[in-house]
C-alpha cells in the first residue's frame, strides 16, 4: 500500500510538472516580442521562430530538470511541439537530429566500448596496472584515477566506473573499511569517479557530448575541427587534473593507514587466470587500434585514398568490423544492440534539433549577446575561463551532459561569432566542461555508481568537488592558454 501511495504521488507531481512546463512554454510564447539588442548599429532581434523555439527549449528544460518524464521522451516532445507550432517542418526536424553523423559516431563508440568490456581486454589492462601499484594507500587511490582516466578516454565513463568498482570495493573489505567510516574508502570511491570523468574529456570518444560540441562546430560556425585537435587541448588538461584531483582527496580524506594490511595477491591471481591474449581480445585490440590511428591521422590518408575518413564514418567502419569473419566480437547483433543506449541517441537527436534551430533562428545569438556579451571586453584566457566556469555552473542542475551541450553550446558558438572570436576556442572549453561533474552526485550517472557502494555522503563529494571544479577549470584554462594554438585555438 506505501508503494502504492509513493508511486501515485510520484504520478501527481510528474503530471503537475509537465503541466507546469507547458503553461511555462504558453506564456513564452504570448509574450510580446522584446526589444532588440544593440551591437554597434547593428540591432540584434529576437524572431517570432526564434521566440517559439526558446519557448520550447524552456519547456524541456524544465523537464529535463525534474526528470518528470524520462529524458530521451522530452526530446521527443521537442520534436512535436516544434513541428506543431511551425518553426520547421518535419521532414526537416528529423533530418536535423536523426540524420546527424554524431548518432553514427555514437553508436560506433558504444559498440567499441562494450567489445573492449565484453571481451575482457579492459578488465585485464585494469587488472595488470593495479598489480604495479603496491600496498600504500596514497599509490592505490592514484592509480585508480589514474586507470579510470586512461580506460575512460576510449570506453565510457559509466562502463569504467562500473569495472573499477568491485575492486575498489574488494580492496575496501578486505582492508577493514567500513562505509562513511574511512576516509580511505571515501577517497577510493570518489577517486573512481574523478578518474572517469577526467578521461572522458581527453578524446572526443570519451564522452558523447564531446563530439556533439564538435558536430555544433561544424554545422553552425562552419568549420571543420579534427579528433586530434580535441586531443591536443584535451590530454594536457586531462594529465593535470589527474595528479592534483589525487592531492585534492589526499588533502580532505587523508588515508587512516598507510599500507592496506592485505596484499593484493587476489588481484594478481584473478590476472594470472586470464591466461595469456584470447582471440576475442587480439582481435577488439587490432581494431580499436585501427580506429584510433584513423581518427587521429585520417585526415594525412585523404589525398592517398581519394575520400575523407571522417570521425563518424570511422566509428561505423569500427563496428562494421567488429562483425566480420576473423576480427568477429560479438556473438549475434542483439548482444551489440543491448550495449548501445539508445535511449541516449534519441535524447541527443531531439536536443540537437533544437540546438540547430536556436542558431538559425537567430534565438541563440540574441540570448548569447544578451546574456554573455560582457565577456567580449575580458581578455581572450579569461573569456575562456568564464565560458568554463558558466558550463560548471549549469551542471548542478542538470543529470545529463548531453542536455547541457544541447542548451549552451549553441550560445557560445554564437557568442564567438558575434565578438569577432574563433568560435572552437569558447566552444571546445565549453565541450570539455560539460563532462565535469564534480560537484553534484546525481550530475552524471557515473558518479551515482560508486555513490551506492555507500563510502561517501553526497556531501562530502560536493565539499571537495567545489575544489575539484576550480581545479578543473584552471587546467583546462591553461591547457587552452599553452596547446590552444596547435589545435586551432590561439587565444594570444
């Protein structure tokens, strides 16, 4: 009768919400046209299109942020109410989002991920790094960020936080460490995170909001951004972070002992069991490793081969071969089909319709100039430092990378655009950011799955996460600041 009750209460807040956002979406919408900004001369006016658009973006947000419907559904309803009030017609809307190379991209990462997780050669490269790092417990919470952040550039972020886990947790129990008692558990747990996150911002295959920044790029400043231009700003910031996000939980939970009292000979025994490569390992290592080299030097093959090799295309070339005979991972398609979240693919889509939309309205640009164009006066580093700290800002309220890419990176590529700067200098920072969720646990997915081993309080991940965050923001500052210029990015 409780679950009862708690599931009918659950339906009215649900319903009042969604009505709450239509009503919000209503009265966008009837509102009178506001008066244009100034730039210069030149006025900068908020269409009837571009008002309706940022009407129903609100409505989404509102959604999005009290998940009163499930999130891959509010994309949907974008969808709808976009065609329904006339903005754009279907064909179009779907075409936008659907027929976006990112979802190819996506896919084809997903389906590398699960081949390294399924055939065991992620769990090995873990289990072998592990096996180098000794009894210190200072070393141990290291390496575990350390091989989080090397795993999570190339498999997703849930699925290394997933893996790290049960040994984290194994070490944890035999140790004598016990939940919201030891800081070493505290520290581990919330380094399993750290490490995660921070991997995921290095390569564009680390985190699907990432190449969706790229893909905005693209189609709305126009021009072309490379895999191996993210990795240049993005690996030097992912490199600091790593050692100072150790010093930041060495410093707020210091260990309670030095050494674990076990050894880790469990960790050596379960790596000498694998035994030596499997088939299934050699060959999903030949093919990530034939990916990498193309997304990182396809561009240099172009004028050999006659065609680009672009990321998306790549990506699918990846999971067409993961099928055929002699490089074959997975059994049959449904256990491919259950790795990729597609769920998330359908969020993504709604949210880049709508993020097109915003540009070519003319919407993003009003709120941008509107909201942001003080930044145009800071000094290139500190527009990129700001343009950081306002996508750190937005992650607390929303669970979701994607739907935080999808509301703000349209606005600062226009922002970019109106002040005369480089657009892929504000928005690959910004890109970067979205995956940065140190502060909130229910942020990011990610950080809820070591958050139910029970070591930390949500608190306390937000009382280092503040840190953290500050942290994160001047690494990639400065990574921008001294590799920007190699990557297309020069701010000097």
């Amino acid at each position: 009768m409780a679950r009862l009750n708690s599931a009918l209460g659950d339906n009215k807040r649900n319903a009042a919400i969604f009505f709450l956002a239509l009503a919000v979406m209503a009265v966008i919408i009837a509102l009178p046209t506001p008066e244009p900004f100034y730039k210069g001369t030149e006025a900068i006016s908020l269409t009837a299109d571009g008002k309706i658009v940022m009407a129903v973006l609100c409505f989404a947000v509102i959604l999005w942020m009290t998940e009163a419907i499930p999130f891959p559904a509010t994309s949907l309803c974008l969808l709808v109410f976009l065609h329904i009030l006339g903005v754009e017609n279907f064909k179009n809307l779907v075409k936008l989002g659907f027929g976006n190379n990112v979802l190819l991209f996506l896919m084809g990462a997903m389906g590398l991920s699960a081949a390294m997780t399924s055939s065991g050669l992620a769990r090995r490269f873990m289990l072998w790094m592990l096996t180098k790092v000794g009894r210190r417990t200072d070393h141990i919470v290291l390496a575990f960020i350390a091989i989080g952040a090397l795993l999570s550039m190339w498999v997703t972020d849930m699925a290394v936080a997933a893996m790290l886990l049960p040994l984290g947790v194994s070490i944890l129990k035999n140790s004598g460490c016990k939940p919201l008692e030891s800081n070493f558990g505290r520290a581990l747990m919330i380094g399993i995170v750290y490490g995660a996150l921070i991997g995921g911002t290095a390569t564009p295959a680390g985190c699907g909001p990432n190449v969706i920044a790229m893909q905005y790029v693209r189609d709305i400043a126009h021009l072309d951004v490379t895999f191996a231009q993210w990795m240049i700003v993005g690996v030097p910031g992912a490199m600091l972070m790593v050692p100072l996000g150790w010093f930041c939980l060495m410093k707020f939970f210091p260990p309670e002992f030095r050494e674990i009292p076990t050894s880790l000979d469990s960790i050596r025994s379960e790596l000498q069991g694998l035994g030596g490569l499997g088939g299934k390992e050699i060959r999903t290592l030949v093919v990530f490793c034939t990916m990498v080299v193309l997304w990182l030097f396809g561009s240099y093959l172009t004028p050999l081969l006659g065609f680009k090799l672009p990321e998306a295309f790549v990506a699918l070339l990846g999971f067409v071969l993961l099928f055929l005979p002699g490089l074959r991972v997975f059994d049959n398609w449904k256990e491919a089909s259950n790795s990729i979240d597609w769920g998330g693919l359908v969020l993504i889509a709604g949210g880049i319709s709508a993020g097109m939309l915003l540009a070519s309205t003319g919407a993003a640009r009003w709120v941008a100039w509107g909201l942001l164009s003080d930044v145009g006066g800071f000094h290139p580093v500190l527009r990129v430092l700001a343009v950081i700290a306002l996508v750190e800002g937005l992650k607390i309220f929303f669970s979701s990378n994607s739907v935080t890419g999808a509301v703000v990176m349209p606005l600062i590529i226009s922002l970019g655009m109106d002040i005369g700067m480089n657009p892929w200098v504000l928005a690959g920072p910004a890109g970067i950011a979205q995956s940065m969720a140190f502060i909130m646990v229910t942020s990011s997915p990610t950080n809820v799955i070591p958050y139910s081993a029970g070591y930390f309080k949500i608190a306390e991940y937000a009382k280092c996460g503040v840190v953290m965050t500050v942290i994160a923001i001047l690494c990639v500052t400065f990574s921008v600041a001294v590799f920007g210029s190699l990557a297309g990015m020069n701010i000097w």
